[in-house]
C-alpha cells in the first residue's frame, strides 16, 4: 500500500526522550546528537543492526535478537529508492515505518540508508534524461524523506558507494545515473539538501573496500578524503564516513593506511562510522569452528587498526543472524557449507564474532 507524501512522521522528541527512558543513560556525541545506548555502559561504542523486513515481520526470534542486542537500527533495503518509490507521484513509507515504530517502542535509536546510490533505483528513475530533471528529483527526494523523519533519524547515509570500484582504472567516481547526468556535483546537491532540510541530522558518506592492503584500496581511500576536503572547502556540513566493511575473511587488513586514514579524517574533524561490518567467508575451510575464529580473526584485525587510531562512533553489522544475511545469496561456498558472516549464529546464539565486537566496544 503506497501512501500520499504526508509530511513529517512523528515528534522531534522521540530521540531525545531515548536518554531520559533509559534514567540518563543517553549520551550527546561531540555533535550535539542524541543516540541510544540502551544495552551499554555511557563508554560502550554503540551497536548497530541492520534490519531486512521479511524476517523482521515474520520471525519473533529475530525481533527478540534486536530488542536485546541492538542499540541503533537500520532498515536494511526499506529506505531505498526502489522501496520508497515505486512511481513518480508517491512515496511508500509503510516497510521504514514499521522498523522505526519499532525502534521507538524499544528505545532505539536509527540509522537512515540511503539517500542517493547508484544501485537499486527504480526503472522510472534510470528512464530519466535531462540533468534538470534529475537534479529536481534528487533534491526533492532527499527533503521528502529527510523532512519526514526529521528529530527520529539522527544520522543518514547522504550518499552510497559513489567512489568507483577500482579508481585507478576508472577514475574517482561511480558510473551511475547520477553521475551520467549531474557530474561529481550529484554528491554536493545530495549533502546540500539533507544539511538544509535537517540542519542537526549527521551526514555520512558510506562506502566499501576501504581496510585492505594494495593501490585500489589506496586510491579508493584518498577518493574518500578528496571527496571530504571537496565538500568541507564549499563549507558543505559533512559529518562522518562510514566504513561498510563487508570484510572478507582472505585478504590481508593494512593496519597502517586504515589507521592513517583515520587519523586524516579525524584532523578533518569527521567522525567514524563502521556501517555494514560482516565477514565474507567463501573461502575459508570448512569447519564451523576454525570458520569462526577465523572470522572473528579479520573483524578483530580491522577493529584494532580502527580504534588503534581514533574513535568509533557506532559498529553496525548488516544483519544479525547467519540466518538472514545477503552474504549467502552472493558468496555461496563451493562445498555448499552455509556461510557463517554474522554475530550470531542461525539458532541466534552468539559465535566468537559476537565476543570480538563485544571487547572492541568495551574499549568506547
Ligand atoms: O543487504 C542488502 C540486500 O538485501 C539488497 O538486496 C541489496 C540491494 O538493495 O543491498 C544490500 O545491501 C547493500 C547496501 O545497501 C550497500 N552496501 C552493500 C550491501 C550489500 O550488497
């Protein structure tokens, strides 16, 4: 059911009330934003979870799994174009609804995903030609959406993924409708429009590929910081990069030029996000047991070159559960094994993933 563009969703209390429910347990980031340390100590890095509908509707087990574990949650795939637009006319807020509901009657906090992305955009949107055009629907877009949780989504993923995959070959920047039509601006307009329409929201840049060793991940990281530096030298807020770290298990971490890139975004006075954090595991033996620590093994690695060298402002993993994760749709195991990337496993108890995450964010 598709509802009429109807304004803003609820009170700009909700998220403020967070830290009084929990008897002033909340804390205000350097930012001056609230966000929801239901489960944690004040020091405690808060903790993420990416949330898919159909489960989330249709398993009691898992909504119990984010009730205990979650501090912050994030609709998984409800915020997207494709979710959120199904035509020109209107905007279906009912899946991002739900978990918000949700979020607000457990004393979440939330996390919005995501304002501009190259992928999963509806077909009507990759028909559109003309840059004005486009211009005048992303802008609209962003304020719709933003305006309508303004005060309930503290924090928006502004923009996804815009930094190509290999910049050495293709230069900086993702092919995509909104860089065919608008150029690199598209990343201005989009943080432009969400600072104006919520002026306290925290706008992240969100993006992939940025923990390992070599020049791809070199160059994708110095993208970032162009991209940062580029939007702070026209005085354009931004206020964090999200690191999504879809970790594969495989390749080396480069603990130095992680650590090195968070020191750089930190003199730019841009905070850290882990958004995404889960450990592809295709390629590992397949012995649950050894698949585990090995998996706890790369998240630990990529979390210690992190806090070796600044603050965390939250770790979101994309999931929860082994159960439900988008790992085992596209990194299927050649021996059929199921893939084990998430904290918990798909009897929802905790694996050595979950105890990792656990001693980083005791380190606040
Ligand atoms: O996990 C998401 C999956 O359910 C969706 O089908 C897919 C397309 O919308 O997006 C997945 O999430 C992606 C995220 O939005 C951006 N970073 C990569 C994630 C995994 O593909």
């Amino acid at each position: 059911m598709s509802t009429h563009i109807t304004g803003r969703l609820t009170r700009r209390s909700f998220v403020n009330s967070v830290g009084t429910a929990l008897g002033g347990a909340g804390a205000l980031l350097a930012g001056g934003l609230p966000i929801s340390i239901a489960n944690s100590a004040v020091t405690k890095t808060p903790f993420g979870i990416a949330v898919e509908l159909e489960p989330f509707r249709n398993d009691p087990e898992y909504r119990k799994a984010l009730t205990k574990y979650a501090d912050i949650l994030v609709p998984m795939n409800a915020l997207k174009w494709a979710s959120l637009r199904h035509n020109r006319h209107e905007f279906d807020f009912n899946g991002a609804d739900e978990i918000i509901e949700f979020a607000k009657l457990h004393g979440k906090s939330v996390r919005g995903h995501a304002l501009l992305w190259y992928a999963y955009n509806p077909k009507w949107v990759e028909a559109i030609s003309s840059a004005k055009q486009a211009e005048k629907l992303l802008v609209e877009h962003i304020e719709q959406v933003v305006d309508r949780y303004r005060g309930v989504i503290p924090s928006w993923d502004v923009v996804n993924e815009v930094v190509a995959h290999d910049p050495l070959s293709q230069g900086n920047w993702r092919k995509g409708i909104w860089l065919d039509l608008l150029g690199r601006k598209h990343v201005e307009i989009a943080f432009k429009a969400a600072a104006r329409t919520d002026p306290n929201a925290q706008l992240v840049i969100n993006d992939y590929d940025l923990a390992n060793f070599g020049r791809r991940f070199d160059a994708r990281r110095d993208a970032i910081l162009a991209i940062v530096r580029n939007l702070q030298d026209q005085n354009i807020p931004v206020h964090g990069v999200g690191l999504q770290a879809h970790l594969y298990a495989e390749r080396e971490t480069d603990a130095d030029g992680l650590a090195l890139f968070v020191k750089k975004l930190t003199s730019l006075g841009v905070k850290l996000l882990v958004t995404e954090l889960d450990v592809i595991d295709w390629r590992l033996a397949r012995d649950p047991k050894r698949r585990d620590l090995a998996v706890a093994r790369t998240a630990s690695e990529f979390l210690a070159a992190l806090y070796s060298a600044g603050d965390v402002e939250s770790i979101t993993c994309w999931g929860i559960t082994d159960k439900y994760s988008w790992i085992t749709d596209v990194f299927k195991r050649k021996d059929g094994a199921p893939n084990r990337p998430l904290p918990l496993d798909r009897n929802y108890q905790p694996k050595p993933l979950f105890h990792t995450i656990e001693k980083y964010r005791n380190l606040g």
